[in-house]
C-alpha cells in the first residue's frame, strides 16, 4: 500500500470529500502565498494555481494514488539519469560543462536558478557556493534594511542551493563556529507522499546537530557538553546521501521527534525538491541550511568558522560540483527593507487580555489559522469548529500534513524552521502612551558569548523572543524583524524571573532598567507586531521536562488551534497552563501604572491584564 496505513487512507479519503464539498469555500490556506506572486521572495518560483485548483490536482492523485506516485518517481528517475549521463561524459570531456537548456525542469533551470555549470573540486571557492540570508545583527534604530520572514537577529542563515542525480552523496567540510548552537538541515528525501521543497511542502528538512558530528581525528567537537570551546582543532566532514524514499525510514532515529538525536556525521537528503499538487507536481532545486545561533561577541556573524565547503560526489567515487548562475534567487532571498510607520492602536478584542500563545505546527498552518481565528466565536459568527474542520482537511490533503498524517507530516517540525525549536507565537497592537509587559521564568542555558571555556549543559541550549511587524509591498505581505532578545540578554531575578518591558522610545518607564530586574525592549513604529519565541532543546543534555513546549509535551492534536481535540488551556489562555511558571504572562498597562510599581519589581505583583 506504499505505506499508507489504513488510518491514513480512511483520513485522506475524509479530507478528499471535505475538500471537495467546500471548493466554492474561502479556503484559509489561500491566504499563503498569494496567488497572485507565489514564493516572489523565494528562492525559487512555482506555478500560479488557485486553492480550486490545488484542491483538484490533490483530489486526482489520490484517486489513483499507487498510479500517481509511481509517476513522479518514474520522472525523478528519468530526470536523474539524463543528469548524471551528462555528469559522466563532462569527466571525459566529451560534454559541456554547462548543462544544455532542456535538460533540467523549467522550474530547476528558470529565471532564479540557471545556466547550471559543473566544475571540479579545485575550482570551488566555497564563498561563491552559499550565500547569507540573514547575518546575526544588531537592528537598525531607524528600523531600516530589516530582514524578512522569520529571520532571527541571532541568527546567521547560510544556504546552499544544488541538484544532483539520485545517488549522489553531497559532502560538506570546515570549521566548527565559536556560537551556543549549529546545525545543517537538508531538504527531505525525495517523497511524492510527503512533497516538499525549499519553502513550500511544510514538511521537516532532515537535520544533523552539532552535538552528533564526530570530528575529524585529533579535532574536537565543542558543543558536546564538557568539551573545551576554545580548542584550535575543530575540524569536521559530513555526509548527505541524496536518496528517494521516506525521510523517517532512511534516516532512522535522526529524523525521530521531539529529539532528531542520532550520533555519527551521515544523513539522507534529497536529490531535488519535489512540490506535489501545491506547486503543480514540478520539480524545483534542493536546499541545505547551515545556521549558527548566537555567534561568540568576540567573532563575527560566522563564528570565525568561514564558509564550509561542498562537492557532489558519485557513486562511482568521482567528485564535482554544480554551480546555477542564482543571482536573482540571492537577490530575493537577501532583500532587505524599512519598516512602514504607523499609528498607535488599541489591541483588537481577539488580541485581549485572555489571550495566550500559540504554537507553531507549520508556518502556513499558524497564518492559516490566525487568520481563521479572529473570524470565529465570539470574536466573528463563524463556528470555530468548521474552521478548524477546513484547515485540517486542506492541510492532510493538499501536505499530507497533520496530526493523521504519516511521519514526518505528523512532527511539529516543519519546513525552514529548526527542528530543534519549538516557536510559540501571538499579535499584539501597541496604543498610544501604553506599555506591555512580560513576565515568566527562563531555562538556564550554557554560558557561551563571551568565550566561556566550556560547554554546560541546561534546561535548553538557547531561548529568545523576536519581533516581526508588518510591511505590504507590491508583492506580498512581509513580516519584518524588527527586535529582539536572548536568553543572556535578559535581566533575571535569583528564581530566573525576568519582567521585558515593550514600549516606543517616549513611552519608556523611567523605572525600565536593569538595576529595577527589568529589560527593556523599544517597540518601534509600528503598533501591530507579532511575538515569537523560540525555545531549543537538544535531548537530553539541554532539555528540560516535563515544561519544555515539544510536542512530547504539547502534541499537534490538543495544541494546534485547528487541532482535533484544541485545548487552549495548556498555551492558549494568558494564565500559567502545560509550561508552569515557564509560560509568559502578558500584562497591558500606562507608562505611569508601570511607573508606580516603584523599583526591585516583584514579577508576581504586576497587575493583572483586566
């Protein structure tokens, strides 16, 4: 049955009626992309279709679904022998080096990623093989040049955009970085049952942490808890087979969640992408991701490691490398932009005062949802229940995404976003002379930005919260990072309770500083942001149980605002719920009411948000 269980079949059969009973609907997930520029930002392009559409072509393939996937495996295998047929007469020097027009797939060699160029091992200089999306940084003051999309201002972003026959193994060498956290992430096995590609499929890239890489002999691997950070020697080499198949199958106990834990420096990846009915069935370029969070204060945005270097290698042994002309993919990917002014405005009434957090399972699947809940009871007249009925039948059927889903598409985890984070997220609007106020308790986390010998190990490996406002260009809506803090960048009491103080520069507290227990963060100019936090665990050195918020501990079921059993107690109420006193209390108050709290603020008597 091509691994479909029976659950499974029953399940899709269930959304495939859905979906078909609610076409003429306002889909919620029409909200992402739009259809009028999909992935306009991305690094690569996919067809123009409506939700109608979409719908339709997931609808025919699971009518004959053992048809269907044996048809994309068929062309994925026609493509890969036409390549590396290619591939081997260019060794000869009987082929050109670039590869002929027609060769690859309009949406491989098309207008972001073209005039594909092979080149042998000595000829690459790794500078030109990646590029930065997004450097850690300090925000401008101006809020000007801000990066798009989830970019974290701790965060460096590297990526690597290749093709290769199946077959294939995809070795990356360097340094390890001076930084709390790195790790690479491959885009998925190709899989026609779990489709996905660099921005658009939701499912998990399979990952390889810092921790499981073995260095090379006589290097050392400083992230392993007790080892010297400082070591000269840190040199390490690793390995991604370019396969077809399950990601879970082909990467047993790496690509197992909440942990994706399993030691030794070789993973499974894909060959190319594979977008599924969402992009028309068509066939896009492969990613890799190389992040370093929170590089050392002593280094710069690299962690002093410089830029890996990658070859494609064979299976006959021969090693290469094929580089696209991606001038126009960088250009998009590395846009940034100032943040649009506006003015100060009360929070909306599904924004209040008992509203918590929610978290992430897919970042199409959170603005699906928030765009659906604000819509519903008792904020809108729609029932929450069809709603979230909706979601979860377009979600499976159009991803095979959800909690019924085959693994990985029932793992929180989901495309350009760390498998090592878990994200709780929440809108917020600031109004005129006002202030928020968070309160809650901080994991402890390993010391490492001012050079700290050794690694420690914590209740998590690093926990931040980012700022993203909003700006409407000509072709998308854009969420901008505008701010943001990290663990050590947080004032905590001796119980680790910290009080982060959110206001716009003429709005501040007199008594918002450090010597009061109190960090202060400017709001900025814009008065809609949104709240995310990022909590890392790396199992089990840095976790920290029973509160972490991993879907061990919140499953996509019952956390999931379109979950099938929702139960907004456990994050979605602004009340302590499933993460204890780790959950964050949001208040909402006048500059003076904060001002009269008076200093040495006890978290536990700022008054509630009535």
């Amino acid at each position: 049955m091509d691994r479909h269980g029976a659950g499974f079949v029953l399940a899709i059969a269930a959304a495939t009626a859905w979906a078909s009973a609610q076409v003429s609907t306002p889909a919620v997930l029409e909200a992402e992309p739009s259809e009028e520029s999909p992935g306009y930002y991305c690094y690569h392009d996919l067809p123009n279709l409506t939700m109608s559409q979409r719908v339709a072509l997931a609808r025919k393939a699971h009518s004959d679904w053992p048809a269907y996937c044996q048809e994309v495996r068929s062309r994925a295998i026609y493509l890969s022998s036409r390549l590396e047929k290619h591939i081997r007469s260019w060794l000869k020097g009987e082929a050109s080096a670039v590869i002929p027009k027609g060769l690859l797939p309009p949406y491989i060699d098309g207008p972001k990623t073209h005039s594909w160029t092979l080149m042998r091992p000595e000829q690459v200089i790794p500078e030109k093989q990646w590029f930065i999306q997004a450097a850690a940084h300090e925000i401008n003051p101006e809020y000007k040049r801000l990066y798009m999309y989830g970019a974290s201002r701790h965060c460096t972003y590297v990526k690597l955009l290749y093709v290769a026959p199946i077959g294939c193994k995809l070795v990356v060498e360097g340094e390890f970085p001076h930084s709390r956290f790195m790790d690479f992430e491959i885009l998925q096995p190709l899989d026609p049952e779990h489709p996905a590609t660099g921005r658009y499929g939701e499912h998990p890239e399979v990952p390889l942490v810092d921790a499981d890489i073995d260095p090379d002999p006589g290097n050392v691997n400083p992230f392993r808890a007790g080892a010297d950070r400082n070591a000269a020697g840190r040199h390490y080499r690793v390995q991604f087979d370019l396969q077809m198949g399950n990601a879970v199958d082909l990467n047993r106990q790496a690509m197992e969640s909440p942990a994706f834990r399993s030691r030794g420096n070789r993973r499974v990846g894909g060959p190319f992408g594979f977008a599924g009915p969402w992009g028309n069935n068509v066939f896009t370029p492969a990613n890799l991701w190389y992040r370093i969070y929170a590089p050392d204060k002593n280094s710069d945005t690299l962690g002093g490691a410089g830029i890996p270097k990658a070859l494609l290698q064979l299976p006959t042994g021969e090693r290469f490398w094929l580089q696209p002309d991606a001038t126009l993919a960088v250009q998009r990917q590395t846009t940034r932009l100032d943040l649009e002014p506006n003015p100060p405005g009360e929070p909306w009434p599904f924004i209040g005062p008992s509203e918590g957090w929610s978290k992430i399972f897919g970042l199409m699947l959170a603005r699906s949802e928030a765009n659906a809940a604000h819509k519903c009871e008792p904020w809108g007249v729609a029932p929450a229940d069809r709603w979230r009925q909706m979601i979860r039948a377009n979600y499976l059927l159009l991803f095979n995404r959800g909690a019924a889903a085959s693994a990985p598409g029932c793992y929180e985890s989901s495309a350009t976003c760390c498998n090592y984070n878990s994200y709780l997220t929440r809108m917020f609007r600031l109004g005129d002379g006002m202030v928020y106020v968070i309160t809650g308790k901080m994991p402890s986390t390993p010391k490492t930005r001012n050079g700290e010998p050794l690694m420690t190990k914590g209740e998590a490996r690093m926990w931040s919260i980012s700022q993203y406002a909003v700006n409407q260009d000509e072709a998308e809506k854009l969420a901008l990072c505008c701010g943001g803090l990290m663990d050590d960048e947080i004032t905590v009491n001796s119980k680790r309770e910290y009080i982060i103080v959110y206001s716009r520069k003429g709005d501040r507290p007199r008594n918002a500083i450090v010597q009061n227990g109190v960090t202060w963060e400017d709001w900025g100019p814009a008065a809609r942001h949104t709240l995310t936090i990022r909590w890392m665990s790396v199992m089990p050195e840095w976790h920290l149980s029973p509160y972490a918020p991993d879907e061990h501990n919140l499953p996509w079921e019952t956390t999931a605002w379109s979950g099938e059993r929702y139960d907004k107690s456990l994050v979605g109420e602004n009340a302590a719920g499933a993460l204890g006193p780790y959950h964050p209390i949001i208040h909402y108050m006048t500059r003076g009411q904060f001002e009269a709290l008076g200093s040495h603020i006890d978290p536990g008597r700022i008054p509630k948000w009535e």
